[in-house]
C-alpha cells in the first residue's frame, strides 16, 4: 500500500475532483489528507468526507482499496508543517506527496513509485522538465526554479533536473527518520539537502504539468524563493 499525504489550504474549487482522480487510481491507497486551517470552505468538505468516508465520493473504490485519513491543523502553519504532521500518520510501504489543486496527475503516481517498488530507489521525483506535456506559464518563474536547482544540486551532490516539484515518493521508513524543520515551500530545498546526506538513492521520472495561474489559486509567491535559498544554504551544511 502507498499513503499519499495531501496537503489542503484553500482548495474548495478543485479538492473533490482531485480525490476522485486520487482514487481512481488502479492501486491500493491510503489517502492523508492535512487540512491547514483553511477558510474557503475546504475544511468542512474534509468534515463530512471525515464522517462518510470515500464512499462519498463518486467512483470510489472499496474500502479494502483506499482508506482515508484527515487531520485538521488548528492554524495556519504552512505547506511544510502540514506534511511533517502527515509523513508522521502515514502507514504504506511508499510515500507520495499529492497537492489538492489539479496541477499533477494522479494517473501518473504509478510511474513515480514504481523505481522503489523495484527496489532501485528510496526517493523518486517527479520531474516537470522531462516530461512530454506542461502547461506554458511564467517563465521568470522557470529561471528561478533553474536557479534553484542548480544551487541545490551544487550543494547537495545531486544532478536533479527539478527540485521544485511537489510529486516526491519516498520509502516510509526513510521519511519518517528525517525530521522536516520548513513549515513552508521550504520544503523542498530541505528535503533534497536530508535525503542527499542520508545516501539516499534518487531517482527521477518524466510528469506531466498542468500548471495555474495566480488567478486560478496559485499560491507560491517571491517570499518563498528567498527562503528557499535561505534553506539550501542552511541545509547544506546542517544534518
């Protein structure tokens, strides 16, 4: 079984429709969904799915298939509490963090496991830039996601095309022994830093991307490129 950790703020517009899609999913899944004090309508969502389970989803598999877990933060604390508070409830042999907006593809969540479930990786990424489809959107926002690699893989040993994404699968047992200190996007950087000093082996596979405007509920802003160059220079001496 895998557990897909879903952090949730804000995502009333698209969150019934990427659980579907989550669910969908020819696998057996256990769904950790994190809800960060949300106030558009999202929390209650998560309230009545809390007490009706998938069932109340339309095309839900059975039970024995996918089971549900949701968890409410008390306030507001950011992408990255949300999902050390899910990484620490997640049970499956296989780890996968799934954003609630509908910019990846859950159909694609097999591709992402399956070099761990072949026993050749610990972590996979999911990368945007060598996949066969995106969405064309920002392209400042493509030159700092560049830069933000670079600087990453220069200073943890890797040669990630895309340290940036969220889909991320890691073996359960590796997650949950590096503790995350980034309550925000954050994040990334950090994680990329740990699971590079743990020897980690890392693979990547091609994604498709689907991309939102800010329009459309975009939420990543320039304050988190300045953190996130923050994060690799601290995490790439800190262990």
């Amino acid at each position: 079984m895998i557990s897909l950790v879903i952090p949730v703020y804000n995502e009333k517009a698209s969150l019934e429709e990427l659980l579907r899609r989550v669910v969908s999913v020819d696998m057996p899944k256990e769904l950790v969904v994190v809800d960060d004090c949300s106030t558009d309508g999202s929390r209650e969502v998560l309230l009545q799915l809390a007490e009706r389970g998938l069932a109340g989803l339309d095309g839900a598999r059975p039970a024995n298939e996918n089971t549900l877990q949701v968890l409410f933060q008390e306030q507001n604390q950011g992408k990255g509490a949300a999902l050390r508070r899910g990484f620490a409830a997640a049970t499956g042999s296989v780890v996968v963090v799934q954003d609630a907006d509908l910019e990846y593809d859950p159909r694609e969540i097999p591709r992402l496991v399956e070099p761990i479930e072949a026993g050749l990786a610990d972590v996979v990424y999911g990368s945007r830039f060598i996949g066969d489809r995106r969405r064309v959107l920002y392209y400042w926002h493509a030159v700092v996601n560049w830069g933000l690699t670079t600087l990453s893989n220069m200073t943890s040993g890797l040669n990630l095309t895309d340290m940036e994404t969220c889909y991320k699968a890691f073996r359960r047992e590796l997650i949950q022994s590096i503790s995350i200190e980034e309550d925000r996007f954050g994040f990334e950087p950090e994680i990329t830093a740990k699971v590079a000093h743990a020897g980690a082996r890392v693979y990547e596979v091609p994604i498709s991307y689907h991309g939102r405007t800010y329009e459309e509920g975009k939420k990543i802003g320039w304050k988190d490129g300045f953190r996130a160059l923050y994060a690799i220079a601290k995490y790439s001496v800190k262990r």
